[in-house]
C-alpha cells in the first residue's frame, strides 16, 4: 500500500526570487532534494555580447539589487584585466569602501528582516518587531549606514551609476566622506549590538564538512582581490576557475550547478571567507567572534547569522579605516584604451564569489561573457543541507516541516534572482508495503 | 511638533504610472519647513529617511486600476499596522510594510498621510498613463495646502 504526503509552500517567504522545493522520502529517508527554478533564465551573458566593455558594468548591475556592486566590481576588474589595467591607490580603496557599505546592507536586512525571525519562532519581522523593536531599528540603521557608503560612493544605492571600468566618473571629497564617519561608529555599535543579540540565539546541531571556497589576499579580509582557495587544498590564479570548476544543467533548473572537478559540491559565503580568511580579520574583530561563540572556522549553517553580524561589524571598521585614510585621486579613472583580450574578474559578493570571464575584440567589443554568481554555486550544497535537515526532521508535523527546510534554505541567504534561478516546497513520500 | 514636514514621492519614473510619486514632488513649489524626496519604494531606507521628520506625507502610484488617476488620502495614524506581511521581494520592502513595521516600531511620525493614486500600467520604458499624469497637478497642489496646514497646526 502506497502511502503519500504532499507538503507545498507556493512561495517562499523572505527570500528573492521564485523556486521550488521537491522533496522525495520513501521509506522514511529523505532520498532526494532538488531546488527548482521557475525564474525565467536570465540572459545577462548574451546581452553583454556585442557590447562596448565599458558597457559592462552598468549592464551587469542590473543582475541583482541589492548586490550590483558586486557585479560591477567583477565586471571591471574582468574588464581591465583583459585591458592589462592596474587600479590601485585612492580609487582601489573607493571599491572597498563601496564594497563596505553592499556587505552592510545586505547583512543587515538578511539578519534582521529575514533569518532572526526564524530562530525566534516568528513568522516575520514584523510580528518580531513587536517584541524586539530595538534590534530591528539596528538593523535598519546598519542598512541605512551600508547604502549611505553606496550612494556616496556609487551615486546611487540601487544600480549605482558612478562605477567605470578604470575607476569612478567622479570621486568624492574627504568633506563629502567625512559625515559618514559619525554614522559609520554609530553603525558599528549597533552590529555589535546584533552580534551579541544573535549569540544568544538557539543553534541546531548541524556541522557540515563542505568544501569551502572563498578568495584568500596576502594582507586583507578579501572583497575585490586575491586567489580562489578552497579547505580541500586548491590556491588558483582567478584566470584559472575553468579548469578546476564545472557548471552542469540540471533538468529540473533554469540555474545551473556548481562543482569542483573531480571533487562535487562546494559552498561560497560567509561561511566560506570567514573560515578561509579568519586571521585577516582584525584581532578585535577576531575577539568579538569568538565571544559570541565562533571559533577561527565554521561549518554549521546555521550559524552562518554570527558571521553575517561578525561581517557587518568588520565591515563598518574597514570603511572607516578607509575613511580615515582617503586621499582624493588626481583623476577619477585610469584612462581605457581598447584592445583585444581576455580578462577574468572574481570579487567576493554578500553571499561569495561572483566570476566573470569577458572576451574582448580589438574595438573594445565583448565577444563572449560568463558570470558565475555565488547563489547557484551554492545550490547543490544546499540542496543537501536540505536533505540532511529535512531527514531528521521528518517527525515533524507538515507545517513544522516546511518551516525547517524554509529555514535552512535561508541559512544560505540565496539570491535566486542572480542565479536566475523561491519557493515552492513539495514532499514526495512513500512506503513500500 | 519638532522636524520638518517630509514628504516623499515613491516610485520608479522609468516604470510608466509608477512615476507619479516623484513627478508630484516635482510639482511642488518650495515651501518653508518642508522637505521633499524622491525615493524607490525601498521600504527600509524610507523608515530612516523619514525617523526624524515631525509630519510626513506620501506619494505612490496603486495598483487597483479600476480608475486610474483617482487619488486616494489615507491618514496613517489612523490605520491599524497589518497583522503580518508578505512582501513581494526579500530583498526591500514595500512602501506598505515599510508603514505597518514602522507602526510596530514606533518610528512613524505622528501625523503621517498617504496619498495613492490609482495607476493602471507598471511596466519599464512606457509613458505614464494620461488620466494618471493629469492628476499629478491636482495631488501637488493637495499635498502643498496638507503641508501648510501641518506647518500652521504645529
């Protein structure tokens, strides 16, 4: 006698996009796991072709909205590497500045808007709000801070439009930085804030030996530079992402996935960067995670809300740093000549790296483009998170369940947009009689 | 009542009807004492746009349709906050969560008010609809006399 249970969630709430969730058990395992994506494919990489170069990050920026900076950082670094461009000094520290404020503003809401309520048991922020009106009011202030940086920076919050390849079309003043500086400490104390509020939060036990994959830089916690490492013992020049990473369609997806040659599924993010990149954080940084209960590395996803709020607090010390520190250039940007070549750029987005690979004619024309963003590398890891989680909670009434997989498809904070690719949840059970 | 009277046109002016927000605040002459924005209806960047003002008002374009160009005023402190919400995208919210969380929150301003106009078409790159445009005057010129009024009862 068949035995079938169906548990659908039509979309799911706070994250962005739309996917769906099968879930098949049989015999009371958890057999299979797939995320589908219903967003139609999105056609970026065939929209760049035919394009100027410089073209690129403006068009680019429209992938995502609330992490364009990252797909513009990615797009002009790509760019002036086929370009054989070297931006450095007061415009290299403008992109981290502006880097700064898209990591703060994307922590700040996932934190507080969209994965605080699930560990507290609310259905959203809203009714959370109600009991924690000061965090939530931190939160929103963090973000507040974050898109200030970016709007200064970028000249707007959303699409930033000051952004070029070579640098920026026009670059602030230090009186025109300088009133970030009281917002930004005022902003820190408040991560700090959420740091300590989110340690006393409840963490299921839930260690997961992924392969983590972040950027590693000589000197710096990474945002626009450095090589790709993985924990399973890869160090590769960003040039050479092909020839260590696949992606694979899948039947069931219009995102495509992720994997190491010869090794499977790994995960980019938070998690990744924070275990990969530990002794670049600066010590206070370093002391304040270990007191809300971090270790140098961390592998449970659900933890992932620390890191997030150990970003956020480090996030608001690099930008005043670079503050602090900020000459203006003689120039905006570096001047752009065109030439044919190929160029690749790997920059660290909110939720891991973001790739993009051009190719570029003799005209300054894109002949060819790749993007590989951070989401749909993290599919097929998530996909099994799923089916961990979801294993043992199959005791669980329905409703108790669906909020289980919602929860851990959040830890991961997807942007189903980028990878064009929420939700619908359906469970597939059966047992043999 | 300490602050200014803020009032923010809502929308995305590339997005037909859903620019009258913004074109209304365009309309409107300089007044003393009153501040005018335009935003995208990024529900959290309005929450702290908007903490420190001493009387707000709102303009946004409503999807109801069934009469496009007709405005409606909501006085918000009036409203009830929602019970929950389910916002559309999770990466902003609305204009409408954006009032129920700052209801909850207690950072709405005392006296705040909406005005919505009914728009019929939302989609990128196309003109605003006509019956939608010729209202923008009207509302301005409300959303002024409202602003006064505000000033004069501080």
């Amino acid at each position: 006698m068949k035995d079938s249970r169906t548990i659908r969630v039509d979309m799911l709430a706070r994250v962005e996009g739309e996917g769906a969730l099968d879930l098949e058990i049989r015999d009371g395992q958890v057999v299979s796991a797939r995320l589908n994506i219903y967003e139609p494919p999105r056609f970026f990489e065939a929209l760049l072709r035919g394009r100027a170069c410089t073209e690129a990050p403006d068009i680019t920026s429209r992938i995502c909205g609330i992490c364009p900076i990252a797909y513009q950082m990615s797009a002009v670094h790509a760019v002036e590497h086929a370009l054989g461009l070297k931006v450095d000094g007061p415009l290299r520290a403008l992109r981290r500045l502006a880097y700064c404020g898209e990591w703060l503003e994307s922590h700040a809401l996932h934190i507080v808007m969209l994965h605080a309520p699930d560990f507290l048991g609310y259905a959203d922020a809203i009714q959370m709000a109600r009991d924690h009106p000061d965090e939530v009011r931190a939160g929103l202030m963090l973000k507040k801070a974050g898109n200030e940086i970016m709007r200064v920076i970028g000249g707007r919050e959303i699409h930033p439009v000051n952004v070029k390849v070579g640098g920026f079309y026009r670059v602030p003043s230090r009186a025109e930085l300088a009133p970030l500086t009281g917002e930004l400490m005022r902003a820190r104390e408040r991560a700090v804030q959420l740091l300590k509020w989110v340690s006393t939060f409840s963490f299921p036990d839930h260690e997961r030996d992924y392969e983590l994959v972040a950027l590693r830089h000589p000197d710096e916690y990474p945002f626009n530079e450095g090589r790709i490492v993985a924990s399973g013992g890869l160090d590769i020049a960003v040039s050479d992402y092909e020839d260590h990473f696949e992606e694979r369609q899948s039947p069931h997806s219009t995102a495509l996935r992720s994997v190491i040659k010869g090794r499977g599924a790994y995960l980019v993010g938070p998690l990744a960067r924070y275990s990969l990149n530990f002794d670049r954080l600066p010590p206070p940084v370093q002391s304040l995670a270990r007191a809300a209960g971090l270790g140098p590395t961390c592998r449970n996803p659900f933890r992932s809300i620390l890191v997030r709020c150990v970003e956020a607090v480090y996030a608001c010390d690099e930008a005043l740093r670079l503050i602090e520190g900020y000459e203006p250039p003689p120039l905006p940007a570096l001047a752009v000549i065109p030439g044919a070549g190929i160029g690749y750029g790997c920059t660290e987005a909110p939720r891991g790296i973001c790739w993009h690979r051009y190719e570029i004619d003799d005209q300054g024309t894109l002949l060819a483009a790749r993007i590989v963003p951070p989401t749909s590398q993290n599919q097929l890891s998530i996909e099994e998170d799923l089916r961990q989680i979801a294993t043992r909670s199959l005791a669980l009434p329905e409703d108790q369940l669906r909020a289980v997989c919602e929860h851990a498809i959040r830890n991961h904070d997807p942007c189903i947009s980028c990878s064009a690719h929420f939700l619908r949840l359906t469970v597939h059970e059966s047992a043999d009689s | 009542m300490t602050g200014d009277i803020l009032v923010i046109g809502v929308g995305n002016p590339d997005r037909a009807d859903d620019g009258v927000g913004p074109l209304v605040v365009r309309q409107l002459p300089a007044l003393p004492g009153v501040r005018a924005l335009f935003r995208p209806a990024d529900g959290c960047a309005l929450i702290e746009d908007w903490a420190d003002a001493g009387a707000l008002i709102l303009v946004d374009a409503a999807s109801a349709a069934s009469h496009p160009g007709r405005v409606h005023r909501i006085d918000l402190s009036c409203q009830p906050p929602p019970h929950t919400l389910r916002p559309s995208s999770t990466h902003a919210l609305g204009v409408a969560e954006a009032i129920g969380l700052a209801q909850v929150i207690g950072c709405l301003p005392g006296r705040s008010v909406l005005y919505a106009i009914e728009g019929q078409c939302f989609g990128t790159g196309l003109p605003m609809t006509p019956e939608v445009a010729a209202a923008a005057p009207e509302v301005a010129r409300r959303v002024a006399e409202e602003a006064c009024s505000m000033r004069a009862s501080a």
